[in-house]
C-alpha cells in the first residue's frame, strides 16, 4: 500500500540523519520542510522533500491514495513514555478529598491512591481491564499519540502484577500502535508491608521478577524510590535483581523530595527518571553524560497542584528532557499529549520546538523506541498525524483546549474512529 501526502503546508520534525534525542539547545531546532510532500509505503517513510520535486521524481502508477494536506501541517505520532492507562476504576472521589484540602500523602495513608487502585483491580476480570484499556487506547490514538508506555503497579502482590502485564500484552498484540510494558511491583508498599517493606521487597525480588521474566511479561522494571515509598537502598535492590533478568531499569523519582532516586536512576542505567519536581545542582550534575532521560510529567504537576520541575534549568544545563502524561485515574486522568505539550510551554516556559522535541523524539528514547519512532525519517514507521487548518506550529499548544488532530496514521494506514 501505497500513500502520497501533498501539499503539505508544513511537515514537521524532519530527520535526514535521524538522532536517538535533543538535548540543552539544540531542543529548540525542529527541521521542517514547507509546501511538502511524504510518500509511505506499507508501513514506512519512504521520502519527503519540497512538493517541486514531487513532480520531477515521484509521480507514478501505483499511488493508490492521495492525500491533500494543504493548510495543513503533519506531525509524528506522540510517543507517551509514562502512563498507567490499565486500571479497574476512576477515583474521582480522591479528586473531591483534594479539593477539600487533602494532600496526596494524607489520601494515600486513608488507604486511597495507588492502595485504593489495587483493591479495585483484584476485583476486576483480565477481560473488563482489557476492555477499559483499550478504549483509553483508542482514546489516545485520535489524540494523535502512535507510542506508549504502559506500567502495571496497582496489583501489589504476584497474581495481580502478572495480572495485570497479562493485559498490557494483550494490548500489545492487538493495538495498532507500539506498546512498551513495565513492571512496576515496587509502586507504593501494601497495607500489610507498611511496617516491614523489605519484606515486601523480597516478595518483589523472588518472586515477582521472576515469574515476570519467565513469561516475557515486560520491557522495563521500575521503582517509586521517593518520600514515603521505597528507599534508595530497597530501590537499587530491586533494579539490580531486574537487571539479572533483562529487565532495563525506569524510575519514578524526586516527585515528593530530594530523595536521591535520580541519583540511583543514573548509577544502574535507567532509560529515563520521570516526575523530577525536585531537582538540584546535585541531580543535575548525575543526569550530565548519562544515558537516562530526564522525563517531566506536567498533568501531574497540574493535576495535583504540585512543585513545578525546573525545566528551564534542565534545558540550559544542556540536558534532554521529554515530556509525559502519566495517564492514570488518581494524579493525571488524562492522556491528551496536545494538552501536555500546552502546559509545557505554559507552566514550564518551553518554546514550542522544545516541546516538540519533548513528546516526539525524546519520549521515544525514554521507551527504547527512537530508532523507528520519534521524526519523520526514510524508514522509521510512518506513525504520524495531520492537523486541521492552522497557522504554524505554535498553534498547537497556543490553542490549548482544541483537538487539532484531523487524521491519524499508524503503521502506514489511515485510522476510521
């Protein structure tokens, strides 16, 4: 199968010698092409160029679809590197606790938050889970997101974390897009660990991260190494028993504290370190030269009315930084990466090529994935979506409440929703 874009008004995030991600300040330069053309064939980039040479080289017989994009600008899919999209229940009542003047913490000591998420999920079938993803999955895609990360963590015990990896695998074999699974047992310690959580860290060790790898349940394995979760000394043990395994290690971090989880991210070689609302000299100092992604998740932030990771510094350090919507019913119930992308450059001053940079390209490092994925290059997969009528890509997050997102394509194929 065959598919011409024309006329494209501008295409956006061109890569004629890709790169894994952008960092400091060269995440304020998106390569674009004006009145343009991409051609796709079956499931990859074929070429690009300017719409004059289109008529010199590319005009043949077996063009079975065109498609007019004039006004219009195309972009690559998001790439969503954290999200918790596969769960049992919303938890709008928390929502409530909080507008009443309820901290996360507080919720979280009641019983609710990440504890609430579990007992719901123990009483869900794998069957209604998948059915309830797959309809957030849906949702995202005609959001203009091609790449996800999923994290299992509301099981807390071995049947309900392969439980519920179980799902994220079904999810991978029958979404279109690429999906990531994470095993993420060390998400928040259960009722009966609170006293004794190396003991739950040992379960986690033996048994869990076994069984995961057994049957080939996930990607990466993670650790909420922050105030009032694991520690430090309890979160490297969990990384390294992950890596014996095959296991590449993520971290959720510095989301409450300065609490040294960039610190043990770096030391065992995560792919990325996400939350990172509190970051110093120190933590910035770790992440410089390092191959993990500094990844900030503003619905979060947003959500939850929290410190604001200081982006800006990141950036000027000449650091990378990718931008997730951590996707999940209690802290970001949204996973709108349009939205995301409008914060960043609201709450966060990033220019809106960082941004683009920051939900392409750099989340598709955080996921493994930016050989294929992240730009619009010959031979990665032809993941992308094409605008409505706007002006230039500062529209995008300018209008922050419009669904921009005319038409998507994924793997090289025109999605009907």
């Amino acid at each position: 199968m065959k598919l011409l874009l024309e006329n494209i008004k501008e295409l956006v995030q061109v890569e004629d010698q890709p790169v894994l991600f952008r960092a400091g300040k060269e995440m304020a330069k998106v390569n674009t092409i004006k009145n343009a053309f991409l051609i796709i064939r079956d499931e990859v980039i074929e070429d690009f160029g300017t719409m004059d040479q289109l008529k010199d080289k590319y005009i043949d017989d077996d063009l079975l679809i065109e498609i007019d994009c004039s006004n219009r600008l195309v972009y690559p899919s998001f790439c969503d590197s954290h999200t918790h999209l596969v769960y049992a229940a919303p938890r709008e009542k928390e929502f409530v606790d909080r507008i009443k003047g309820l901290s996360y913490e507080e919720i979280a000591r009641r019983g609710g938050g990440i504890l609430n998420s579990a007992k719901l999920l123990h009483e869900t079938s794998e069957e209604e889970l998948y059915e309830s993803a797959m309809e957030r999955i849906w949702e995202i895609v005609k959001m203009g997101t091609g790449a996800v990360e999923i994290k299992s963590g509301y099981g807390l015990n071995t049947e309900d974390e392969l439980k519920m990896l179980r799902v994220i695998q079904q999810i991978k074999r029958t979404s279109p897009i690429c999906v990531r699974a994470n095993f993420l047992g060390a998400h928040a310690i259960p009722l009966e660990y609170k006293n004794n959580p190396s003991e739950y860290v040992d379960i986690i060790i033996n048994e869990m991260i076994p069984q995961v790898a057994a049957e080939e349940l996930a990607d990466f394995i993670d650790v909420f190494c922050d105030q009032g979760f694991f520690s430090v000394e309890d979160t490297e043990r969990i990384l390294m028993a992950g890596i014996k395994y095959g296991l590449r290690p993520k971290i959720h971090a510095n989301e409450l504290g300065l609490t040294g989880g960039i610190q043990a991210g770096v030391k065992y070689n995560a792919l990325s370190v996400d939350h990172l609302e509190y970051v110093g000299e120190d933590e910035i100092a770790a992440l410089k030269g390092s191959e993990t992604m500094p990844t900030v998740l503003p619905g979060a932030a947003f959500f939850l009315n929290m410190k604001l990771s200081p982006v800006r510094e990141m950036i000027e350090a000449g650091l990378p930084v990718a931008l997730a919507s951590d996707f999940n019913p209690g802290s970001s119930p949204s996973g709108n990466m349009s939205l995301i992308s409008a914060m960043g450059c609201i709450n966060f001053k990033m220019l809106p090529e960082e941004v683009i940079n920051a939900t392409t390209l750099n989340t598709a490092y955080a996921m493994g994935i930016s050989e294929s994925y992240g730009s619009i290059a010959r031979g990665k997969v032809a993941n992308l979506f094409i605008t409505s009528e706007v002006p230039g890509i500062e529209y995008l997050p300018y209008a922050y409440g419009s669904n921009l997102v005319e038409t998507v394509i994924i793997n090289g194929e025109i999605q009907n929703f």
